[in-house]
C-alpha cells in the first residue's frame, strides 16, 4: 500500500518509457478494436450478400434479413 501512496505523491514527469508504455497500451486497444470491428463488418456483409443471393429463389427468407 505503500507504494501506492508514494506513487500517487510523485510530482515527477514522464519519462520516454513511461510515455511508451502508454502508447503500447493505448495502441494494442486500438487495434483490438480495429479487428473487432472489422471481424463485425465482414460477418454483417457476408449476411447481406446471402440475403440478396436468396432473394426470388422460392425458399423462405431467414430472421436474419
């Protein structure tokens, strides 16, 4: 706990590591997200072109159009 204290005093700046540390995390979020997204993106434009390619061939349409 105490580190935590002493820690939360420091009044000190960033150094270069500290700042790279944080662009590390804040870059890995991102481009999780980017993946995450892009994996949405795909499923959801796979599910439209099934759905148009069903369009008039007699067989019932899913829930999912």
């Amino acid at each position: 706990m105490t580190f935590f204290k002493t820690l939360w005093r420091d009044q000190s700046g960033a150094s270069a590591a500290e700042y790279a540390l944080i662009l590390a995390i804040v870059g890995t979020g991102i481009a999780l997200a980017a993946w995450n997204l892009g994996t949405a993106i795909k499923n959801s434009m796979g599910s439209a072109t099934n759905c148009i390619k069903n369009v008039g061939t007699g067989s019932a349409p899913s829930a999912n159009c």
